[in-house]
C-alpha cells in the first residue's frame, strides 16, 4: 500500500545526546579515561590533547576542503593512529573506548522519542537519516540502550551510503529507496542548513529542533576542554530536555541555583567531615534549598552526617540572645536594611507600633513620624536610647527576650541541638549576626558547646566570632565590598516553602513548633516546589556523573563570578522569574514587594530623577531585571538612571570635596609654616 507520507528524524541532537554539554565532552571523558592507562603505550601528548586531537583529525578528515565527506570513526582513528604511530590493537581500543564512553553518556530526549512513538502507534512510517560520523551498526547500538522501537526504525547513514544530508544527495537516495516523492517526506533535524534548508529546497517539509543547543545559562560556565564544565553545564541542560515543558522557576533551580550552591554544599559536607562535625543544621529559610542539595550529594558519595532542617531567623534568634540592653542590642534595634520605621522596631521588640508608642512620654512621640514612614537616624538612636531608660519598658523587654529563651532552647532541646559533639550550621550568611545571637542562647545554656558556621558568602566577622563560635565563607568574603550587591541575588535563589519564622510556641502535643509569618502561598503560587525539586534534580543527577571519573578536578568556585554576572545583565528568564519573587531585605519589615517589578513611566521618572537611595531600594531591590520587565518609555527613562545618579553625584560632592581640599591644603601650609618659625626661632637661640 503506497504511503502518503514518511516521517524521518535525525539522530544526534534530536533523538538522542550526551549528558555532557557537547560532544566535546565525550572526548574530554575518554582523556580522564586514558590517564587511568586503560591503553597502554600510548604518547602522554595524545592523552593529554586528546580531546583536540580527535576532533581536529575528525575535521581534517570529514571536512577537507571545507565540505562534509561521509567519513566515519575508522577514517578517523586511522588519521590519529598515523600522526602518533598506533599499532593497530592501540587503534581499535581507542574506537572501542569511543563508542563505550558514548554509549555511557547518551541521553534520549524524551519530547522526540514521545513524537516517534506517537506516530508508531499511529501506524505511520518513521526513518532516520544521520550525517554523523557513526555508521548504521554503531546508532542502533547507541539507539538499543535508549529505546528498542527506535532501533528498530530504518535507518540511512552517510557513512554506510556514502551519501550526506548537506549535499541533498542521501535525501534523494532516501526518496528512491523509500518509494515517495520529496513532497511525502516530514523530516525533523536539529542543523539549521542540512535538516532544514536542503531539504526545503528539494520539495519535502522540514522542522527545526533547536531543544538541544545549549541555552545562555548553559554557555554561561563552559569551558570546551574541561570535563568539569561539560559535565556541570550537561546537568543543567539534560533537566531542560528530560522537562522540555518546566516552567521558569524549575529551568532556573536545575540551571542556576543547582550550579551556583553545589560547590558550597560540596565544600561544607567536606569540612563537616574533616572537622568530626557530624550533625549538620540547615537553617530556614535560605537552608532549606541547601539542605535538598546536601541530601542528594550525601546520598550519592555515601555520606552519613546527619542532615536536619532547624526552623529560625533573625527575627527569631535576636530578641531571646537579650539579656540586657547593651551597645550591642542598640545596633541590632537601629539597624537599617535600607530603612528603618516605628513598626519595624516595635517588631524586633515583639510588641505592635501603638504598645510601643504608649510606652514613649509625649515629647518624643510627638517627633515620631507615622509608623511605617522612615525615622532618622538621631531620632532611632533617640528612641532606643530613651527605651533603655525607662525601667517598665526596660522590663517588658527583658522580660519577652527571656519568655522567647525559654521556648527557642525547649525546642533547641528537642532538636538534638545540645547532644555531645561539635555541630554545624549552615545559612546564606552575610554578617554571621544570627549565629552570634544563638551562640550567646545556646552558650549561656551549655558553656562548652561548638557551634561552626558554613556560609555562602560573609561581609564581616563580628568581634564574638572564636574557636567555639566559628565561621567559614565560601564564595564571598570579609573586605570583599565589591561583592555586597551579590547578596540580593543569593538570597532571591535560596528560597523555601514557608513564610518567615518569628518565634516558637507549644503544640497540645507537648512539642516545641516554629510559628511562621505565613504557610507561604505566595511562593508556591510563584513555583517553589519546582524550583526546589529541579535544584535537587541537578545535585543527584551531577553527582552521580561526577561520581564516574576518579580524577576529575573540580572548580565550583571559578563558576559562582560567571553566574552572578549573569543577575547582573539578566535575561528575560531571570528578569522575569526571579524579578517577581516576594521579598524584603529586612526581617521586620512586613511589607513584601516584588523583587523587581516592572516600572510604568511614571515610577520610572521618580526612580531615576526624585528619589534617595533607600526610597529607590523600595520601588525595586534589582534595578537591572526592572530594566529588563519594564516596557517603551519606561525602559528609556530608567536607561537614564545610572548617568543621572552619577551626576547628582558629581554636583553633591564636588563642592564639598574642593572645600575639604582648600581646608587641607590651608591646614598644611599653617603647619609648615609654624614648622619655618620654630626652626628660625632655633638659628635665633629664642626657641
């Protein structure tokens, strides 16, 4: 019965693919592979260059003059065996390691293979045509391992019919052998010029598949050469493929979070390990990301520390580490992030804004500004101060700092928190304030304890930082200033499933349960579980791979600048997924906004030309992704933005700078000229 239409697909990069980032990375395992001396004799240049070696003589053979002949891996590993004098054994195992390291790595895409069986069941005829240097024998081998109905599909080679789909000349042998005309024939292809272009020309229907091309976070951290970057820059990639419809959120978890966290994780399960720390506490809510990952390399390297997820925040730790009021309370209670108002500082105090007023003689509440409106800084340190002179206030906030104790080291308690041997706790980090305050908690409770701190990244260490109040930074560290603005974008990708913790109250159970400022409905109305579950899905996934090749070096740390430059210039996948995230800087400030919402012209003009550098922080925590979600005029005015702060800037301080300048230059002369006195006073004998 004659067929109205064929179906034909391409194989490589639309059937099926690597796990590493390219086919480069095949090669680059097979180097790792040959340092092991699996094929004896051969020159350490060969080994060492191998993966530019084989796909240097692959061009040189496949593509002499610049055009594609249909040459396959004996043509190829003949060329390599004649440049470095193979003996024919040396040969075939370096064809054979090959086609094993391929077979290893390959990775069906799930959206085609979906499509061929749907056109099988349909009772449809589906072929396939490769251009690659594999023969017929060698892809359904590959092709056996992915899926048994593939390989079962007829299959044209440019190798075995020495025929290629650039030239037009294997689609018109396939038209002959096939019975149909071009116009029968359905062909999908992931080469824009032979699976597209050529075969439009000769009359069939052609799609372009570009699924498997790697995307801008994906090239963003590979390197050709490098195994680890293949390998780190394949896992993100091979979620994309493996979930071709993942929403923004999870495509951001498996390709940007999984990447940028794993070597820290990595780092701290190491250093846990090597300093006898075998409990480890993920601290909500930036750990609960953290602790996903750990679990899933801990389970793939076999590790056996104990991994628990403790519920606190700032907001929880700070007011039970009050035991008086202090220097060292004043700061945390004036503290600015960007801004500071009458209901923040009632919040850190645990009371609403009008206990607190009530507690202020008239005088100074009638300089307050409302509740939620901004107060200086004299007027907080005012405040703070005047609070800390009243003993019933004095009193009260002694008196809910050690209600708050009670509870947080009953739960600390149930936790295991106090069990013998050092522990470890884990949080994105920053100023370490959160572990000072529960060190001082936990210290006053059980002198000896060791508490180690593992953080992302750390701005400064705190005068209370010792040898049983440690702190290591991984990716950022003290005096690194530069780096401070890294900080929102950290935070925006360590996210959780719930709400913020503000203290702890007592089940009817008897138990100790974290209270928390919401069930977090908005975050998994954003896509939270996704996103945790693909940053999951890479650590499990890269993990294993890793796991494979005993010399692979390993340099997350080199990875980490590249992706953060990438939240500086985002594209519209970030802008836009992480840009409408609900965040605040502040762990008191009630008021969640989108991290970078989209500006109307209006808000625009006032971002750029009206407004101080708080009040901008509060229309938008990221300016770059705004830019990038804001539309037409907006985007033109808030392009502005940078050269008007600059010259605000220029005319602010250029005054003030050129006085400060005269009165130095003034304070010189007068003290070299006092210098010239005393000396002539000296040849004078009056001194």
């Amino acid at each position: 019965m004659a067929r109205e239409r064929v179906f034909s697909f391409a194989i490589l990069e639309t059937l099926l693919t690597q796990r590493t980032a390219t086919v480069a990375g095949v090669f680059c395992a097979m180097r790792q592979t040959l340092h092991l001396g699996s094929i004896p004799g051969l020159p350490i240049q060969l080994i060492e260059e191998f993966p530019a070696i084989r796909m240097g003589v692959e061009r040189a053979v496949r593509y002499p003059q610049g055009s594609l002949r249909p040459m396959g891996l004996d043509a190829i590993y003949a060329g390599i065996a004649e440049q470095y004098g193979l003996s024919p054994e040396q040969t075939a195992a370096l064809k054979a390691l090959e086609l094993a390291t391929t077979q290893s790595l390959s990775l069906g895409i799930p959206e085609n293979l979906d499509r061929v069986h749907r056109l099988l069941d349909a009772g449809e005829r589906v072929i396939l045509i490769s251009d690659g240097w594999l023969g017929n024998t060698e892809l359904r081998q590959l092709l056996s391992e992915i899926d048994t109905r593939l390989a079962d599909c007829p299959c044209y080679t440019a190798v075995d019919l020495g025929l290629t789909k650039a030239s037009g000349a294997l689609f018109r042998a396939v038209f002959k052998a096939e019975g149909i005309s071009a116009a029968q024939l359905v062909h999908l292809g992931d080469d824009p010029w032979s699976d597209v272009r050529v075969p439009r020309a000769l009359g069939c229907t052609a799609e372009h598949y570009a699924g498997a091309a790697l995307s801008e976070l994906e090239w963003s951290y590979l390197e050709l050469y490098s195994l680890f970057s293949q390998l780190v820059a394949g896992t993100a990639r091979a979620y994309r493929l493996v979930h071709p419809h993942a929403a923004g959120p999870a495509r951001l978890g498996a390709g940007l979070a999984g990447p940028l966290f794993y070597g820290f994780i990595q780092w701290l399960l190491e250093e846990a390990e090597r300093r006898g720390i075998r409990r480890l506490y993920f601290i909500a809510r930036d750990g609960m990301i953290f602790l996903r990952l750990a679990q899933a390399i801990a389970q793939a390297r076999g590790l056996t520390l104990e991994l628990r997820y403790l519920y606190g925040s700032r907001r929880a730790f700070r007011l039970p580490s009050v035991f008086e009021l202090g220097p060292r309370e004043h700061a945390w209670l004036t503290e600015r992030i960007p801004t500071l108002s009458l209901a923040m500082l009632a919040e850190r105090l645990d009371m609403t804004a009008a206990e607190l007023l009530n507690q202020i003689d008239p005088e100074l509440r009638a300089r307050l500004p409302a509740e939620d409106a901004p107060l200086s800084v004299a007027l907080a340190a005012e405040l703070v101060e005047r609070l800390d002179h009243l003993p019933a206030v004095r009193a009260t906030i002694l008196a809910k700092a050690a209600q708050a104790r009670a509870l947080l080291l009953e739960y600390l308690e149930q936790e295991g928190f106090f069990a013998e041997g050092p522990i470890g706790i884990v949080d994105i980090g920053w100023m370490g304030g959160s572990q000072d305050a529960l060190y001082k908690i936990a210290a006053a409770h059980q002198p000896a304890i060791e508490i180690h701190g593992f953080y992302f990244g750390l701005f400064h260490y705190s005068p209370y930082t010792s040898r049983r109040n440690r702190k290591s930074a991984y990716a950022i560290r003290p005096n690194q200033a530069e780096d401070n603005l890294v900080a929102l974008h950290a935070e925006l990708l360590a996210q959780a499933d719930h709400g913020q913790t503000t203290g702890y109250a007592r089940g009817a159970d008897g138990r100790i349960r974290a209270q928390l400022r919401d069930a977090g409905d908005h975050l998994r109305a954003w896509g939270i579980d996704e996103f945790l579950n693909a940053a999951g899905w890479f650590a499990a996934e890269y993990a294993q791979l890793a796991g494979r090749f005993p010399l692979l070096a390993e340099h997350f740390d080199a990875i980490v600048p590249r992706l953060l430059v990438l939240m500086r210039r985002p594209s519209s996948l970030l802008a836009e997924t992480l840009g409408r995230i609900p965040y605040s800087g502040d762990h008191c400030d009630l008021a969640l906004r989108e991290a970078a919402p989209a500006f109307d012209w209006r808000q625009a003009l006032a971002y750029t030309f009206g407004r101080r550098y708080e009040e901008r922080r509060l229309m938008t925590e990221w300016y770059e992704a705004t830019l990038v979600r804001s539309q037409g005029l907006a985007r033109l005015v808030l392009r502005l933005q940078p050269r008007i702060q600059a010259l605000k800037s220029f005319i602010k301080h250029t005054p003030l700078n050129l006085f400060h300048s005269l009165l130095l230059l003034k304070a010189g002369l007068s003290r070299r000229l006092n210098e010239w006195r005393a000396l002539w006073r000296l040849r004078q004998g009056k001194a």
